[in-house]
C-alpha cells in the first residue's frame, strides 16, 4: 500500500527517490488510476503529476484522502486548481529551479531564427558551400525586443536580452520597476512597438489566445515570433497562415497547442525553429525540479508547511 502516487515518465533518479524515500507508487498515466483497487486508492494522500493531461475533478474524486498534487513543472495549467481547492486539495508547482534553463532556451531560439541557424546547418551538411554563400540573415543585437509576462521567467529572459543591446519592451498586468524598460498595457500595443516578441505568459484559460491574429499583425512581416510558454497562448491557425504567407518572418517554438502531436503545417516550413517542449530538460534542471516536487510531498507527510505553493 502507498500514500503516494506517482503519475508520469520519471528519470531513473527520481524514480528511485519516489519510490525509495516516499515508497511511491509509480503510475504511466492518470488512465491508469481507475484501475486500482478501491482501498488502494483510499490509501493515497499525495499524488506526484509529470504531464500535461487535463487532471481534473473527476480523477481527484479516484483519490477520496487526496491532500496534495506535487506538479513537476512550474506551469500548472493542466491541473484545475480550483477543482482541488474545492476538495481542500493542496498544489505545489516547481518554480524558480527552472528559470535559467527556459530562459537560455528563449535566448537560443532567437538567435537561431534570427541568423537562421538551422537552416545553414542544413544547407552546410547538403554540401552546398563549395558552390557559394549562405544567404544573409538578420542581426538579433540591438533590435527591440517584447518580452509577453515579465514574471520570473520572462525577467529572465530581459535580463539576457539586455546583454544583447536589446531595447526591452514588456507587457505584464502592471508596470514593474525596471528602469529603462517600456511597459505596454496590451499584447497589440507591445507587438506594434517591436521588432520581435517573446512569449513567456503563463498558460491557462486567462492567456488562451493572447497572442491572437491582430497581435501577429502588428509584429509585422520582419518580426520574429518566440514561445517557451504553452502552446494555447497563441491563436496557432493565424500564426501557421501568418508564417505560410510570409507576413511574419519567422518563429521559434518550443510549444504548441496539440503536443506531442503538433500541427503538420509545421513541418512544411523553413522559417520555424521547432523543439520538442524541452526548456526545462537539463540534468541539473530536471535533477532539482524533481528535488522540489519530493519535497512538497514530504512536507505534506510530516505536516510541515509546503515548499512552493499554489493554493
Ligand atoms: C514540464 C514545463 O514540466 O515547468 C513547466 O511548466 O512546461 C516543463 O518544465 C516538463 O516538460 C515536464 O513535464
């Protein structure tokens, strides 16, 4: 019997921490959880998450002494938070370990569409430079920068893109105290006063569609498009009709709406960056967000406070 259930595709480490230090029980999906026993079931108070599968209260009423959801990722959209707090459920998320990691990734995807990196990589290996030159790109360096949701992470990113030279425009719910840094009340606003904009909002339903067809046109035909954030901020029809139709110039995605499955419409064009959703997957990074969704859950255990909180 196990008072933790673990959910999702672990690394050897932390499987050998869930299941050593908390004696978990580890599960492939939330699928699989209608098939326990009713007294197994009745025997899980903490539920370690790894996914992006809709956890919601149907399968929180599988677990009738569920206490805790320690989600592995800061991003919870997945989980309906008020489901659980409607079930005195507690969440925990695994903020801050990730920031560098994401931020870096952001940062790479804009220098590589910029200077279109992987497309030289490919034209190198069809062997095609005894016959000339790579085609021109564009300068990322000093160029005006929008960075959508200046939380921890899209700090972050503005921080490395300063370095740059970058000339950093930001839209967030309300001005921060950033110096030098313009602050725009609306994702069009913000579009329209830069070259190229970074996506860094949570997910959820308050951002689904944020950056919808009116934003991507005030991006304009020069403008590079970046998301790290979740997939359903972007209205991803305009922005695939967008790319297909030259009337932006590129874009740099490590997120969409449909993963793993992503739009085929994708795969057919030379100014995307495609990632499989990989911003946090680092050893280090994933090492500690692990640290940190055990953590909740043994705070949880041995009635301490919870680490980093949701509700
Ligand atoms: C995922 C992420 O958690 O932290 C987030 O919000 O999107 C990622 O780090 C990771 O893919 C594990 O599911």
């Amino acid at each position: 019997m196990a008072r933790v259930l673990a959910i999702g595709a672990y690394s050897d480490e932390d499987r050998a921490a869930l299941q050593g230090d908390l004696g978990a029980r580890m599960l492939a999906g939330l699928d699989a959880i209608s098939a326990l026993s009713v007294p197994e079931r009745a025997e899980v108070e903490a539920m370690a998450y790894k996914g992006h599968a809709a956890l919601d209260g149907a399968v929180m009423d599988l677990l009738p002494n569920l206490r805790l959801i320690a989600n592995f990722g800061v991003g919870y959209d997945a989980i309906n938070v008020g489901d659980a707090t409607a079930r005195g459920i507690r969440v925990t998320n695994t903020p801050d370990v990730l920031n560098d990691d994401v931020a870096d990734l952001a940062v790479a995807l804009l220098l590589a569409e910029s200077r279109r990196m992987v497309a030289a990589d490919i034209w190198t290996r069809a062997g095609n430079w005894p016959q000339g030159e790579f085609p021109l790109a564009r300068k990322m360096s000093g160029r005006r920068i929008g960075v959508l949701g200046l939380g921890r992470i899209g700090r972050e990113i503005a921080d490395r893109l300063a370095a740059f030279k970058a000339e950093i425009h930001y839209f967030a719910r309300s001005e921060k105290p950033t110096p030098g840094w313009q602050w725009h009340a609306d994702p069009v606003a913000l579009a329209a006063a830069v070259d190229d904009l970074v996506i860094a909002v949570v997910g959820g339903p308050e951002t689904a569609g944020l950056v919808s067809a009116e934003v991507i046109a005030a991006l304009g035909p020069d403008g590079i498009l970046v998301n790290i954030s979740r997939g359903s901020v972007v209205d991803e029809a305009a922005l695939l009709d967008a790319l297909e139709q030259g009337r932006l110039r590129g874009a740099g995605l490590d997120v969409f709406v449909n993963e793993p499955r992503i739009d085929p419409r994708f795969l057919a064009l030379s100014n995307v960056t495609l990632l499989p959703h990989v911003g946090s997957a680092t050893h280090e990074t994933r090492a500690a967000m692990g640290a940190l969704q055990r953590q909740n859950i043994l705070a949880l255990l041995g009635d301490e406070p919870l680490v980093t909180p949701v509700n």
